[in-house]
C-alpha cells in the first residue's frame, strides 16, 4: 500500500512539474510575441516593455509556484535525509527566486503607478 502511495504522488509531482513548465513555455511565447514588435517599430512607447516584463514576470512566479508544489509533494516520498536536504535546497532556491521576482514586479507597478499619477 505504501509503494503504490509512493508511486501517485511521484506520478502527481511529475504532472505538476509539467504544468510548471507548460506555464513558463507558454509565458516565454507570449512574451515573444509581444515584444517583436517593439524591435520592428521603435516608435512603440516604453511602457509595452514594462509591461510585457510584469506578465512575463507573474506568469514566471506562477511556474515557479507549481515547481514549488512539485518539490513539497516528491519530500513527502523522498526517502533519504539526503533527497530531503536536496529538495529543501532547491525549494528554498525556487522560494528566493519567487520573493525577488515578486519584489521586481512590486516595485514596476509603483513606478508605473507613480508615473502615471
């Protein structure tokens, strides 16, 4: 019973993970896309940069929320002190890059709340 409980939240730590990496796939083509034009039109205002910066920017802290989840729900199943300790690195790692990532995107929106005012 144990095994195959082990087995399903590997099985559902793999999903999520792949959802992780479907949200910051899809992020990175839409940050693309909107951004090509600001390199064939020059004319474009600035503010098209920070704001395909502060999308990209959330929709990164997304997929890092659900890498994240993934890593909570493998400790659950990791069966060593030393597979703990990884995931704890990486989660730890992935929660500082999601703090300071948020901290940026906070701070665009004051600038450009401030600027708009």
């Amino acid at each position: 019973m144990l095994e195959q409980s082990k087995l399903w939240i590997e099985l559902l730590a793999a999903g999520v993970e792949i959802a992780a990496a479907i949200v910051i796939g899809l992020a990175a083509l839409e940050a693309i896309t909107r951004a090509l034009p600001l390199f064939v039109r020059r004319d474009m205002s600035q503010d098209a940069k920070v704001d395909i910066r502060r999308s990209l920017g959330r929709w990164l802290a997304l997929g890092l929320e659900f890498a994240l989840a993934a890593d909570i729900l493998r400790t659950a199943v990791a069966p060593t002190w030393r597979e703990i300790g990884q995931l704890a690195a990486i989660a730890v790692l992935r929660t500082a890059l999601n703090f300071f990532l948020e901290r940026e995107i906070a701070r665009e929106e004051m600038h450009s709340t401030a600027a708009a005012a």
